[in-house]
C-alpha cells in the first residue's frame, strides 16, 4: 500500500502490531515515549527526528534555533509522560559545505537548553549527508508512574497548557515573508516556532498529583492528538471552541483564519490532557504554582460520538485538516 494512503500513523501502527512487547517493556511503540525497566529502575526513551526542507528551512532557522528546538521537542514527549529529561545522544548528518562554526552554533543551542534543564549530552554519531539532518534521542527518569494516551474516562474534563497556534501561525508570516515580522506580536510568534517550551514541570507535577489520567504533548495539531488520546482511551471528545487559549499576538494576526491554526497548526509542544472533574478545583490552582496557563477546552465522551468541535452557537465547526501527518496528502 502506498505510504500516501496508510498515513504516518497507519505506518507505525502497522510496525506496532507486528513487533513483540520485549521483557522489561512497561509500555513500547504508541506513546510519547516508551516506558522500560532497568535493573535499578525504569527509565522513558524517545527519539526525534528533524530533516531540512522536511521540518526546518536554513534561510529561516538559525541553528541555534534548531540545537535549542531539537532538545525541546524530545524534552516535550518525556514531559508527556510526566517525565524528567536526563540524557541525550544526537546524531547528525551535515552536508560537507558547512562551516565548523555553524555545527558548534548549534551545538551551543543544545547547550542553552541543556544546562538549564539538567541534561546531559553523552553520545550520537556523525555522518556526511546532502541536506542537514538531526536524530535525537532523549532518556528520562520516571520517578512517578508515566501518564500514557490510554486512561482517560468518558465525563473526563480536556485541558490545554499555554496557548495554541502560535508556532503554527509564526511559520506562516515566514513563509509568506510577511511585512508584519517587525511588529511585537509577529516577534512573539516568530519566537514560539523557534524556541517551544517543553512543559517538563507541569507534566510532572500532573504525574505526581496523579491528576492526569491521559496526557500527550500537541507536536502534530490538537486535533490529531487529541485523536490519539480518543484511540488509545476508547472515547470520544467534544471542544468549545471558544475556549480554546489564544494568545493577543495570535488574535491580532490570525485573520481569516480563526482558530485554524490553534486546531490543527502543529508544533505547539504543549500538553493536553484528561482528568476527573471532582479535579478541577486542584488543577485550577496548580495554574498558580506552574505559572503558566491551564485551560479546560472540553470533555470526554463515549467513542460514538467521534471528535466535534462546538462554536459558540453550539453548531459543529466542520474541519478538514487535523493536523500534520507526514506521508498522507492534504
Ligand atoms: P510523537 O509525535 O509523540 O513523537 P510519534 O507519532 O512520532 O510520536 O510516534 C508515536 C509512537 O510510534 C512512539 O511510540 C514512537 O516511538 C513510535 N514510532 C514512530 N516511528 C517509529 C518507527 N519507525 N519504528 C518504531 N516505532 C516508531
Ligand atoms: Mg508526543
């Protein structure tokens, strides 16, 4: 079959279906990140990968932007799994024209990061290639028991953190070359597209309190992750579009558009998760504690029902993109 009708997802579930849960393995192929035993624990393993002219375009992306977006996005899936990232092997392929300075700007990107974030670079491989191309692969702690897409509940409340589309909408005003780049608002956009923001602490601390019962990160639109928590718990979801957290940059600059990009944009790196609705009071005052937001965008419904998002009027918003899936044409 060809890969433009069985879909990324389709592919990897295909590869799921047909590889043996190994001894040690809690949690393999499925997840934002695996969840494995070790002698002396468990840790959480997850891997990245980013391909100029695929993820990134050079003559917008610095690669301080891309060393620093590299780690935050494998930070991101442990993040999912209410996780702490510890250690990092990255592998490069680099076309033999750049410059020694250009690898090490990169590398200072992963370093910014890194630092503040307690982890370590311990290894990778390096190879010749005809475009740049960047393989990551992060490993966790687990202290408290990872939060996988499975266990949300019909009646469960859906919440978001941070705002949504703002990377999305950023990419777009690059790649129309957008006469607004200057403005404030147009910056701040530009600025969630290179530098996203891995939820670590709010994932963990939503493991600790065991207030999650489901948990992704949004890499690939809301909507489609979203489908992967609906998959894997067995439930359907309804949204209230009009609480969905939208930044004043992005309002200013969204357009015709609307909550397009907040729905199905991508990249955002924020966490969306499920949990109980006798939880709200809690949640609600962990916004305080986190410093950043948590919204609650909507509630879990039986699998029947499928994904709806609702306006304001209660009418069903039809969509016609979920979000990104590599291989299938839109
Ligand atoms: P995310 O967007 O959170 O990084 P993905 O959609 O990339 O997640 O992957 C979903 C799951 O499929 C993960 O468990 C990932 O490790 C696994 N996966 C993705 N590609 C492959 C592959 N080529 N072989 C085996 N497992 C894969
Ligand atoms: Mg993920």
């Amino acid at each position: 079959m060809k890969l433009s009708r069985l879909g990324e997802f389709g592919l990897i579930e295909r590869v799921r279906r047909t590889t043996a849960q190994g001894r040690g393995v809690n949690l393999g192929i499925g997840d934002d990140a695996a969840w494995v035993q070790t002698r002396s624990g468990s840790c959480l393993l997850t891997a990245d990968l980013l391909i100029e002219g695929v993820h990134f375009d050079l003559k917008w992306t610095s690669l301080y932007a891309l060393g620093h977006k590299t780690l935050a996005v494998n930070m991101s899936d442990i993040a999912a799994m209410g996780g702490t990232p510890a250690y990092l092997l990255l592998s490069l392929g680099i076309p033999a024209t750049f410059e020694s300075e250009d690898v090490e700007e990169f590398y200072r990107g992963i370093r910014s990061l890194a630092l503040k974030s307690g982890v370590s670079l311990v290894g990778g491989d390096t190879s010749v290639a005809k475009s740049l191309f960047i393989s990551a692969c992060l490993v966790g702690d687990a202290p408290y028991r990872p939060i996988t897409r499975g266990g949300a509940q019909v009646g469960d409340d859906i919440y978001v953190t941070g705002t949504l589309g703002d990377s999305a909408l950023g990419l777009r005003l690059l790649k129309r070359k957008s006469p607004k780049l200057t403005q404030r608002a147009a910056k701040f956009l530009l600025s969630r597209h290179h530098f996203p923001t891995a939820r670590v602490q709010a994932g963990a601390t939503l493991a600790r309190e065991k207030l999650a019962r489901a948990m992704i990160d949004i890499s690939d639109g809301l909507l489609q992750d979203l489908d992967h928590i609906c998959k894997a718990s067995r439930i359907g979801a309804v949204l209230a579009e009009e609480t969905l957290p939208l930044s004043a940059a992005y309002r200013s600059l969204a357009g015709h558009d609307g909550t397009g990009h907040a729905l199905a944009g991508g990249e955002d790196y924020e966490l969306l998760f499920c949990a109980r609705r006798r939880d709200r009071s809690r949640i609600e005052k962990l916004q305080g504690h986190l410093n950043v937001p948590i919204t609650r965008i909507g509630t879990c419904v039986p699998a029947r029902y499928g994904m709806t998002v609702l306006d304001r009027k209660g009418q069903r918003i039809s969509f016609r993109a979920r979000g990104h899936d590599h291989f299938k044409q839109r």
